[in-house]
C-alpha cells in the first residue's frame, strides 16, 4: 500500500491503513475494536488525540514518525511502551499556522474513553 499512514501489528500480522489524521485510529475502534488491543502501533503522528484513542484501543507499544511532547507524557502516565524519531512540543494542523483542531479538542481532556466519545462524532457518520 503506498502512502501508509498506520501500521498495526498483531499476532504476527500486519494491518495497514493509508488515512491521513485520527481516520484509521478511529475506524479501527468503531469496527473492530479487539485488533487494537494488545497490538503494536507504528503511526505517522502521534499527538496527544492519537495517544488517548490507542490508550483506549488498549494498545501495547506505540512508534511516532513525529510524537509530541503532550503525547509523549500522556503515555508515560499510562505505562504505555512508547518511541519517537522526532518529538515536537505540539502537532499543527495541515497549513501549519496553527495547533491541530483535534489536538484543541482533547487538550484538557485526561480519560482515554472521554477522548474517544469527544471525536467519534466528527468521523463516525
């Protein structure tokens, strides 16, 4: 698949997903949440929304391409095995002027399902 933006790894199988922002993460959890659980993750961006939906998918281990400083501690305080290639203090939305809109929505949120319950409007029709 080219353009991966998420990787899952189970079980010795490989799932990936080629939708940009929380679109796999989310349609993951709607449809079947049990692949998350207990799974490694490789995502594109890791920001603080990413890291309350894989902690409420009961995720593993984590890998950021890009991680940031809210989701790094988010996972720290969950004991969730986490890495980086590159950490940023926060995630910017697509034209780079601003924090991402999904990162505002979850910014004083602290429970992974509140999270989840928060964005699944926005992506599940």
């Amino acid at each position: 698949m080219e353009n991966v933006t998420c990787t899952v790894i189970k079980d010795g199988k490989t799932y990936q997903s080629d939708l940009g922002g929380l679109r796999p993460l989310m349609k993951w959890l709607n449809e079947e949440p049990e692949l998350l659980e207990g799974s490694e993750v490789i995502d594109k961006v890791v920001g603080k929304a990413s890291a309350m939906l894989l902690t409420y998918g009961k995720v593993r281990k984590i890998h950021g391409k890009l991680m940031s400083k809210t989701a790094d501690n988010f996972l720290n305080a969950h004991g969730i095995e986490h890495s980086w290639d590159v950490m940023t203090d926060y995630i910017l939305n697509q034209d780079k002027t601003d924090m991402c809109p999904m990162e505002k929505k979850v910014k004083d949120l602290n429970e992974p399902e509140e999270a989840f319950q928060t964005l699944k409007p926005i992506f599940i029709k």
